[in-house]
C-alpha cells in the first residue's frame, strides 16, 4: 500500500513520468492494489496509465506479474488496459504448488 500511495502521489505533483518512462519497471502483483485509494480526494487511476504511456511509447521493458486471469484483467481494468496487455505482453504461465502455504 505505502509504495501505492507514493506513485500516486508521484502522480499528483508530475514526477510519475520519471517511473512511467524508466527503460525497465517491474509491476509485481497488479490487481492487488486498493480500489478505494484516494488522494487529495481523487483516485488514481495509476495502472492504467502506466499501461497507456508505456504501450504508446513501445520502447521500454516492463515486466508485470498477477494472479489473475486475462478475463479478470479485463474485468478490473477494462477491455483498453487489457488489449494492450495482450498485445504487447509474452505470458508465461507458472504452475505447481503455492509454497506460501506449503
């Protein structure tokens, strides 16, 4: 949550760009993040825009990690997040035990 709370506050005063165009990021987890996080009274809508500025750019390296499902993408992000995912993304599935509850 704390490192959410401070890319949106990046994004509020301007300096998310400086991430958002960082050759390489890695988004670990997405769908994990709060839905009802407010700053200043508005919801960032950082995923998506991260998603948006790198798609468009087409030339850095982002590596992104979930749990979820293509259609669970879409349902949580919209079918524009989840149609540039599907494009500009190799998915490699990962199977076998959780070794969090082993």
């Amino acid at each position: 949550m704390y490192k959410l709370v401070r890319l949106a506050e990046a994004k509020m005063d301007g300096t998310l760009d400086n991430i958002i165009k960082n050759s390489n990021l890695i988004l670990d987890d997405i769908t994990t993040e709060p839905r009802d996080l407010k700053i200043y009274g508005t919801s960032p809508n950082l995923i998506p825009d991260i998603i948006y500025e790198r798609y468009d750019s087409n030339k850095y390296i982002t590596i992104i990690t979930t749990n979820r499902s293509p259609k669970d993408l879409e349902s949580i992000y919209g079918k524009r997040v989840s149609s540039r995912l599907a494009e500009m993304a190799d998915t490699i599935v990962m199977t076998g035990k959780d070794y969090r509850t082993i």
